[in-house]
C-alpha cells in the first residue's frame, strides 16, 4: 500500500472562494486553524504515512504519531518525501504548491473549477432542485430583492426562524442568522455587502434537528465508492458542530435511505468530473428527513469520527468533543 502525505487545509473553501487567477493569502486565523486540526489527520493514517504540519509539535502529538508509526515533518524538511503520496484536505491551488514543494507525488487530475463548481452549496441546492429533495422555501437569490422575497414568502411569522449561507461557508462560517418576514439590521448589512461582490446566497427555513447525518466515503477514478461509514454530528442551537455521537448507528430504515441517497449524488458527482474523499450530510428534522443538506467534495471531520469509533468499537453511545 502507498504511503501518504497528509496536509491540512481547512481553509480550502476560503481558498475556492476566491476569484479564478487569484493568488491565495491565508490569513493567520487561518493557518492557526490547520495547526491546530492537523494531529485529527492521525487518526486517517497508517504505519508508514508523514504528517506535513511546520513546528512546534506538542509532546502529545509528537508522542501519539510515533504510536503510530507516522513521522511528522515539517515543510522546511520535506523534500525527501518522493514516494509519497500527497494527501490533502481538499485539493486547491495553494495545496498543490504545498506538495510539489514537499517532493511528494501529487496526484490531483480534477479541475480547480471542477471542485469549486461541487463544493458550491448553490450547486449542491440546483441538485437538491433536480432530484425533488430541495427544502420547501429554500432558494438561491443573486440580489437582495430576490433574497428579501424568498424571507418574506418562507417566514411570515415573527418567530420564523432561518439561514442564509455564503456559497463557501463552511463549519458554520460565513453565515447569518435571523427570523421573520423582514431582513435588516446587520444580517441585511452581510447580504448587502456579499452580493456586491457578485455571490450568490443561499437562504434556508431552519429546521429543528433530531439528528445530523455525515456519509463518509471515497469516489474512485473509475465512478466506483466506497462508503466508509455515517458519522452522527452534534450540534449547538446554532448548528455549530460540537462533537460527535460515536457507537450509535442508523436505524435500519435510514440506513437504506442514507445509502441509496450516496449512490444517487456519487453518480451526479462523477458525471461532474470529480472523484475522491467525499462527506454527505443529511438532517433528520422534526418532519422528516431532508435528504441532501449540504455536499463536502474533500475529506470532513467526520472521517474523523467514523475512523475513531472503528478503533474504539465502543458497546454504548457517548460523546466525543471536537474541542
């Protein structure tokens, strides 16, 4: 088996954002953020594998790769990696530089525009459209006439409550929060300012969740997948992820559905010209199952999960922090 090279780059949606022939910056927020969710990508590897993250690397790091068998090094000392194969979180410009400059074998064959189009939550919300699974009162506005339209006619109530989201928002960035038939005040102020800049927004009704599902699984080059497993995301009261519900799997029923709605967006993936890591999230709601939440063409948090609760086989449920 090849031995990998992971990286990560939790800011590639930041980075997809960006005008075409933009050279990225990463802000230091940003860099702060992979230095601090790298060591998760431990629990991904193998005996064999490098984790590409720059110094200082904890004693509890340094201590849980040597277990196991995963050697860290740092961008400076990197170049001697040729046989291995460069990993990252997702694939962007400034990843692909990243690995070029490592030595490692950089395998990436799918457009930047390509992974861009698929990570794109208006074109995750256009399939939702197609397929028949769009949420009653979502839609997409590329003004704020269309936006305050679809508020209006989705919330009447003054309790309403909803979201509107940043086409590459992502682990509830870029996103506000509001309720009733009206926006205005600094969430209109947000919208304002992003359509200026030419972005389409998504708006969304929120939904009470019961449970968030994350389908975990990778495309081959060939169309062919594998589902690794469903994580089962927990979430604050404003759908900020909070950690993960290990050793409670689907119902049977859901775990049919969720399987048959992977092999469905896998197809319309592929046919798009992506393949690789892939997470597919779900919403259980108070009446029923939205089928199609939002589509993470990269690795998410929650091959993280799957991978911990399949080395901890734990016997009842509990919680596992991201913190």
């Amino acid at each position: 088996m090849v031995s990998r090279l992971w990286y990560m780059n939790a800011d590639f949606e930041v980075e997809l954002s960006q005008p075409v022939g933009t050279a990225y910056r990463r802000l230091p927020s940003f860099d702060a953020l992979n230095h601090r969710l790298a060591p998760r990508l431990l629990w991904l590897a193998r005996a064999g594998d490098v984790l590409l993250l720059r110094k200082p690397w904890s004693d509890d790091l340094k201590s849980e790769a040597q277990q196991r068998g995963v050697e860290l090094v740092s961008p400076e000392h990197s170049t001697r990696l040729t046989t291995h194969l460069f990993t990252p979180w997702g694939w962007t410009p400034s990843a692909v530089a990243a690995g070029r400059q490592s030595g490692a074998v950089v395998s990436q064959q799918i457009p930047f525009e390509t992974v861009a189009r698929v990570n794109s939550k208006v074109w995750s919300h256009s399939l939702e459209v197609e397929l028949g699974w769009a949420q009653r009162g979502a839609a997409t506005a590329s003004t704020f006439d269309e936006l305050q339209e679809a508020v209006t006619r989705a919330s009447p109530g003054t309790d309403d409550k909803w979201v509107i989201k940043s086409p590459f928002g992502f682990a509830a960035r870029d996103r506000v929060l509001g309720r009733g038939p009206s926006l205005e005040g600094p969430q209109a102020k947000w919208c304002e300012r992003r359509l200026s800049n030419g972005e389409t927004l998504l708006f969304q009704p929120w939904l009470e969740v019961i449970r968030e599902y994350g389908i975990v699984m990778e495309i081959s080059s060939d169309g062919a997948y594998e589902i690794h497993g469903i994580s089962d995301l927990r979430t604050n009261g404003a759908g900020t992820g909070k950690g993960y519900i290990l050793g409670r799997p689907p119902a049977p029923h859901r775990l049919i559905e969720l399987e048959s709605i992977a092999g469905i967006v896998t197809r319309r993936l592929f046919k798009e010209g992506y393949f690789g890591p892939v997470g597919i999230d779900a919403l259980e709601h108070s009446r029923g199952l939205l089928p199609l939440l939002e589509i993470n063409a990269r690795y998410t948090m929650g091959f993280v999960a799957v991978a911990v609760q399949k080395h901890l086989k734990p016997s009842s449920p509990f919680f596992w922090s991201l913190n």
